[in-house]
C-alpha cells in the first residue's frame, strides 16, 4: 500500500494550493493539480483573482489571495486545510502559509526551508510542467512517475 492509497481524515483531504501568479504557470501545474485531485485531496487554491475564472470549470474552491502576509495568512488559516502546496516561490508566499498554520511541500531558496513542512531542492533544466508536477509527488509520497503528455 502507497502513501497514496491510505484513507484520507477530512484534515489531510484538505489541501491549500498557492497558486503561481502567471496564467501560463498555472496552466502549466494543471497535471499536478490533477493528481492531487485524483489522490483524494480536495483542493482549496489561492491565487490572482483571474485564476477564480480560469480554473472555474475544475471543480476546487479558488480563491484571490489578499494582499498582505497577514490578511493573507487570515484567508488560509479560515480554509481550515490541514497541509499545503506552494507553486510559487517567494519568501513571502511560504510566510503566508506557515502563518495561516499550514506547513506546505515547496522548493528552498530564499530562506524558506525553515518555513516549509518539506522542503525540496529543485532540478535544473526541468520544465516548469516537471517542477510542478514534483511538488505534488512529494506532497503525496509518490515517487518515479512522468507528467501525463496531455490534458485531456
């Protein structure tokens, strides 16, 4: 049995996903979005306000993310997500995470790693559909898959 096929307390099931701030990158995390989903987790993303309309036919709750660390950490500890993902890379977002109570799966770098629940390093040259879809690996304990070829 994986880490995966274990059954999922409604606190694990809840997932806080920081989106990436551009409409390509988040159309580029779209596998690793789909494998959480399809592990189980119910997502509760936080992004740019365009991403509500953008991901609207996905089925997660989306939400914009308020400015500030401190507002934004209000909205993401009120999600009641027991775990997160970051998709982005700033201090600031994994700040906002660990302030809202929710240690994440990110990469390190700019001083993050102490603020993160798993910190990973991230591989060079990898596209950024890879390094996405990483993240999501790691957060459910699954290792040596690819990205799906397509979306559909």
């Amino acid at each position: 049995m994986t880490a995966s096929d274990q059954p999922l307390d409604p606190a694990q099931r809840a997932l806080a996903v920081r989106l990436p701030n551009w409409v390509g990158d988040v159309c580029m995390a779209l596998p690793a979005l789909a494998a959480l989903r399809s592990a189980g987790r119910e997502l509760h993303c936080f992004g740019k306000g365009w991403a509500i309309d953008l991901l609207s036919g996905m089925g997660d709750r989306v939400e914009k993310l308020p400015s500030g660390i401190r507002a934004g950490a209000r909205a993401v500890a009120a999600s009641g997500c027991g775990s997160g993902i970051l998709f982005t890379n700033s201090l600031g977002s994994a700040l906002v995470m660990r302030l809202g109570g929710v240690r994440a799966t990110g990469y390190r770098g700019e001083c993050r790693s102490l603020l993160l629940g798993t910190a990973l390093r991230r591989a060079r040259g990898a596209h950024e559909v890879e390094t996405f879809w990483r993240l999501a690996l790691a957060h459910l304990g699954i290792e040596g898959r690819s990205p799906p070829r397509d979306l559909g």
